[in-house]
C-alpha cells in the first residue's frame, strides 16, 4: 500500500527553505531576507516578487524590502522582464563570494574609523588607545584572510566545477 503520507517534492523544498532561513535567522540574518533568498536558490529560474510571494505565502511587500536587502549584498540581481515593469530575481553565480569577500568595504571603513579613533585618543600609549589598535590590527587581519580565502574559494570553485556554467534545465513536466 503506496504511504499517503510521505511529503511532496515541493513540501521538502518548502521545509528546506524554512529550515535554512531559519538557521540563518538563528545568526542573525533578517529571517524573511533568508527565507526570499532560498526561496529563489530552490527555484530553477528566476522569480518575481509575486511568485515568491506565492511560494513563501507572503505578501508582495513583504517580498519587496527582502529582495532590496538582498540585492543591495549581492546575493540577489534583479533582471527586468520584458515588455513588464515587474524583475525577476535570480541568485548570482556565485553568491557566498558575492554577498561575503566582495563586501568587504566594511573592515576598510571599521580601519579607517579605528584609525582616527587612534589619532583621537593620542596613538596607542593610553589604554582606550591600545584597545582600538588592536581592534584595528585584528579588523587588517580580517581582511587581509578574507582576500586570501578569496583566492583559495576562487581556486577550489574551479576545481570542484561550480566555476561553470549551471546544468542545462531539465524538463519536469
């Protein structure tokens, strides 16, 4: 006898999703931006505001401030559709390097806000002035590995053929 109970392909893709988002927002990360972002990852095209919407069973609004979080990390591009005032939205060729390495503008500005801080406080012979050094050297450290773990994902995506083009979309139908 066929068990009635097993969940559709589409419910474990649903239950993936929500799993993800769910450790991500676990850490942090806005839970819907996460839940948008697996959401269009799961897909195998990309998707308009109302179609995630539709599988997330969210309004278009809410869609809306996810997917301008997301695009503005990189982790989602917003393609328009033809003859349309509606985008799609698709994940980037490679995501994790997008939405991480190339954001790092961010250790260079904590550095040179460290730095005047440093100015500020008379260099690093005080105490607040030693505390913001090292606060300083840490973040260089930072992103001195962040760009050399760069380079090591950039050889390793190569190698494994993640670096290629994506598989051909099969037919599901």
């Amino acid at each position: 006898m066929p068990d009635d109970h097993r969940p559709s392909q589409d419910d474990e893709v649903h239950l993936f999703v929500e799993r993800m988002a769910m450790a991500f927002a676990d850490v942090g990360f806005p839970r819907m931006a996460a839940r948008v972002l697996f959401a269009v990852m799961s897909a195998d095209g990309p998707l308009t505001a109302a179609e995630i919407g539709e599988r997330l069973g969210v309004s278009a609004a809410a869609v809306s401030g996810a997917v301008r979080y997301l695009t503005q990390f990189g982790m989602l591009l917003r393609e328009p559709v033809p003859r349309s005032r509606r985008d799609r939205y698709r994940v980037p060729d490679n995501p994790w390097y997008e939405g991480t390495i190339t954001k790092t503008g961010l250790y260079k500005n904590f550095i040179d806000i460290a730095d005047s801080g440093l100015d500020a406080l008379g260099g690093p012979a005080t105490p607040g002035g030693e505390r913001v050094a090292e606060m300083r050297d840490f973040f260089l450290f930072v992103q001195e590995e962040i760009d050399s773990l760069g380079e090591r994902w950039r050889l390793r995506r190569a190698a494994t053929g993640h670096a290629g083009p994506p598989p051909a979309e099969a037919d599901h139908g």
